[in-house]
C-alpha cells in the first residue's frame, strides 16, 4: 500500500514538473493535480520559469482573462435576451386585445407628447421611429375615423440622403402611394454629421386637416389634464 501511494507520487510530481514546462501556473497545477501548493513549491523549486516563458504565461493568463470577460460578457446578454424575450410574450399577451376605448386613449396620449397642438392648425404628428407614425396612422384611420385619402405625409431629410428611396421607404413602411406625399423638406445639414440622426430615414409626418377632429383631440387633452392633473 505504501509502495503504491509512493509511486503514485513520483507520478504526480512528473505530471507537475511537466506542466510546469508547459507554463501553467500553480493555481493551474493544483487544480488538475489536486495537490497543495506547498507541495508544488518542493516539488518545482528547481523549474523556474525563463522570461521568455513568463512573457508567454502573461500572454496566456490575460488571454484566459479576457476569454473569461466575453464569456460573462455573453452569459448575460444570453440572460438579458431570455428575461426581455419571456417579458414580451407575456405583454403581448397582456395587450393583444385593446379595447377601442383604450386605443383612443392611446392615441391621445401620443397625441399630447408628439402632436402639433396648435388649436387652429391641423393633426399633425412627426416622429423618427416608425413603429409610432405606423400605430398613429391606425389611430387616425381606425379610431378616429379618419379615412385613408385625407392622410397627407411629409418628410424632412437630409441633403446627403436618397430623397426617391426614403419616399418608398416611407410609402412601403404605411401603406400609402406616393400621391398622398407632400414634397419633401429637405435639410441643409448632412445627415452623416448628425450625431443622433434616430431611426436613419429621417422624420416623419402625418398631416389631416380637419379642425372639428383637431378641436376633439385637443379638448380631450385638456380635459384629462385639468381632472388628473389636480389629484397629485
């Protein structure tokens, strides 16, 4: 029994000095080996490592460093990309069926942080993002009764920008032929210099010119405003 445990020995001291050629650390050793550092300390005294392989070990212990980095890096994005997939399902199953009445006040809302709310001008509403120009054409055309062919867009691009392919881009993204396009504001500026230039294809703007509908919106927004506005 005490001859096998020695030779068993013997052996790990060779595994050890071997991986000591091989640059590993001690922690490295340990871990593999199962052996306490001050063994490893008797055992390896007569192997330090060159300068070269110190460099070469640096090298590897920054590269394991970084590796480690990107790995956690990944577990957690992996982690944030799960948590925002499973809370979309469930919002999506929380408003797949809106009442109109909710819709509405969807609507007004957006109404009251991006709207034009001059009393006397037209419904208008321009943004960069199209998800929002998309769901207010469906608030004006479904809820408010707006129909389709009074809808007017426009567009405010920049001087470097491809004025015909944002016009399709826009027309494709609402549903809208090109008839129902005022002509295009073109900036002076480049879009290229712009540090926050939004979704990439410039704003965006609905345009119906229906005062009684406009006079609606906005008595809507006062009204909601002076009743929950004072309960603070």
């Amino acid at each position: 029994m005490y001859i096998d445990s020695f030779i068993m020995r013997i052996k790990d001291k060779e595994k050890a000095i071997y991986f000591r050629k091989q640059c590993k650390t001690y922690s490295e050793i340990k871990e593999i080996l199962k052996i306490s550092k001050s063994t490893l300390s008797g055992w390896l005294a007569d192997f330090p490592l060159t300068e070269d392989q110190l460099l070469q070990l640096n090298k590897s212990i920054e590269t394991r460093k970084r590796l480690g980095m990107e790995k956690t890096r990944l577990i957690k994005q992996k982690k944030l990309e799960d948590r925002l997939l499973n809370q979309y399902k469930k919002q999506l199953k929380n408003w797949k069926k809106m009442t109109k009445r909710e819709l509405e006040l969807c609507g007004i809302f957006l109404y009251w942080g991006e709207g034009n709310k001059r009393i006397n001008g037209p419904i208008s509403l321009n943004n960069t993002d199209p998800s929002v120009i998309k769901f207010t054409l469906f608030w004006m055309n479904n809820i408010l009764k707006i129909p389709r062919e009074k809808i007017k867009v426009g567009l405010y691009l920049y001087s470097d920008m491809d004025i015909d392919r944002e016009i399709q881009f826009w027309s494709k993204e609402l549903g809208l032929p090109s008839k129902h396009f005022h002509k295009p504001y073109i900036k002076t500026a480049k879009i290229s210099s712009v540090s926050h230039s939004g979704f990439g294809h410039g704003t965006c703007g609905l345009i119906v010119g229906d005062v009684r509908k406009k006079e609606e919106i906005m008595m809507a927004i006062k009204a909601i405003a002076e009743i929950y506005g004072n309960r603070i």
